[in-house]
C-alpha cells in the first residue's frame, strides 16, 4: 500500500463525522459531500506526517470550509432566509440506514436543524463544534477569529435561541408513529377536528417549496389544520418514513417523492411540521423503497 492509499484509509474513517459536521452547518447533503471532499483535497496537500491528531484536523478543516460556504451564501443574498428546511434524511420505517444512523448519532430530528439554519455562520458553527462535536473553544476560537470567551459566547448566544424556539420531541418512536398516522388518517377524510385533535394549540408548519418565493410558516392548530385539509388529495398517495429518525411521511407521484413531512410529536401532540417539496432538492434525495 503507497503513502496516498495510506491516508485515503485512515481518512475514510473520519468520512461519516465529517459528513455529519458539515450537514449540521449546511443542512445540505450535497454540500456537505462538497464540503468533506474539500477536506479530502486539502489533506493531499498537506504535510500529513506532521498531523497528530487527524480526526481534530479534518473536522476543522471541514469546519472552516462549511464556514466559508456559509459566509459566501450570505454575500449572495442567499441567507438568511424566513424559513429553510434542510434536506432531509429518509429511511423505512423498520429500520434506520446505519449511515444515517451515524449523522443523527445524537438525535438531530429536523425542526432542531430548522433553527440552526437560521443562526449566523460564526454562531453556527460555534454551536455545532462545541455542542454537537465537543470541539475545544481553543480550536473554534481561530476559525472565527474570535478569542475562547467570545467563541463560548457565540456558541452561548445559539443555544438560547435554539433551546427558545425547538421543542423537545418524545423519545418513543412507537408514539410519535401513532400521532403522525392519526393526523394522516385525518388529512386523508377531510375531517378537521379530528386534526385540530391531534395538534398542539402553538403548532407551527414551515414548508419549504424552492424558488424565490420558497418559504412559507403556518402557526396554530386551526391555521395548520386548515392548511393540512389542502394536503387531502396527494395524502392518498403519503407513506410512513422516519424523516431524521423522527417519524414522518413521503408522498410520491409515480414513484418519485414530491414532499418529505418531518413531524415533531411533543406530550402526544404534533408542535412542528416541516416540509420538503422543492422538486430541484428532492430530485437528488436518496429515498428507500418505502413499500418493500
């Protein structure tokens, strides 16, 4: 074995963290594939006999790469947006594929990942490292070029927002299924107090549709309700998903997803409904046969 297949090796064992960073920064998995290959790149060119610890050195290079992509977003105009539902993670209900397994190690169901889209770059990545990676403030502090007690207060200022706006969903998988298949069943008859029933009075559904015109947020169980009766037609066609490890639903047409719903079940209620259904990014999600 040369010297590069060497260290493509040992790189290849840090991919699923890396992709796992850079999809909590970006919300993107093509971005976050991106992201991990710049990575990669920038290891080649390095002195990596002079690196001790690759796992740290790769993560900060992936950090500041997403930082970088974030900051350029930003100088297009592209963020912040009112609302941006990152790309979702879609498995059978049975069972969770062990690579998504890995990115949501620590639970990151999709309306958490809602609200960290909306934190600035240096906050966010200060969250995510240190939060979510237990990144010394040390090492984040250089990448922000900020000093240790500002980079502690960057990632102080996001969790207040984050713990202020994500409800905690219920950990039994199995209830979180039973909420979602009744709001489902409902949507499905048309029946609207049987779906006021099922949502929290301050349930707020955010849909992300793409194009200029990509975000819409919907707040209170009438409002919502009265949106999901909208949803009446093509739930005929809906399949349960664990959207993020979380239970949620596809709908399909001919085969092809045209939504992906995450649900945020909280004390038997749904409090949060995000929503996929830009065609450009579901065009590239890798979904399960959900039937099989």
């Amino acid at each position: 074995m040369d010297e590069k297949d060497f260290l493509a090796e040992r790189f290849e064992t840090h991919r699923t963290q890396l992709r796992a960073v850079a999809y909590r920064m970006l919300g993107s998995l093509a971005e976050a594939d991106d992201a991990v290959q710049e990575a990669w790149l920038r290891l080649v060119r390095s002195d990596s006999d002079g690196i001790e610890n690759l796992g740290g050195w790769l993560t900060t290079v992936v950090g500041r790469v997403c930082l970088d992509m974030l900051r350029s977003r930003t100088s297009r105009g592209e963020e912040p947006l009112d609302v941006r539902v990152p790309d979702p993670l879609v498995g059978h209900v049975e069972a969770i594929d062990p690579e998504h397994q890995a990115m949501l190690a620590d639970s990151v169901g999709l309306a958490l990942l809602v609200v960290v889209q909306t934190l600035g770059p240096a906050e966010r990545l200060a969250y995510v490292l240190h939060d979510m990676f237990a990144v010394p403030f040390d090492e984040i502090a250089p990448m922000v070029g900020r000093t240790p007690a500002a980079a502690r207060q960057l990632a102080s200022r996001a969790r207040r927002r984050v713990q202020g706006a994500a409800t905690v969903p219920d950990a039994d998988l199995t209830r979180q299924r039973k909420v979602v298949d009744a709001f489902l069943a409902a949507a499905r008859d048309g029946d609207f107090d049987a779906l006021v029933a099922v949502l929290d009075p301050d349930v707020v559904l955010r849909a992300d549709t793409g194009g200029e015109a990509a975000a819409k947020v919907v707040r209170g169980a009438a409002a919502v309700a009265g949106q999901a009766l909208t949803f009446q037609r093509v739930s005929q066609s809906a399949r349960p998903a664990l959207v993020n490890g979380a239970a949620g639903i596809v709908t399909t047409v001919d085969g092809r997803p045209v939504a992906v719903l995450g649900f945020t079940v909280t004390d038997g209620k749904v409090t949060a409904i995000d929503i996929l259904a830009d065609p450009e990014r579901l065009g590239r999600l890798e979904v399960e046969d959900l039937d099989g």
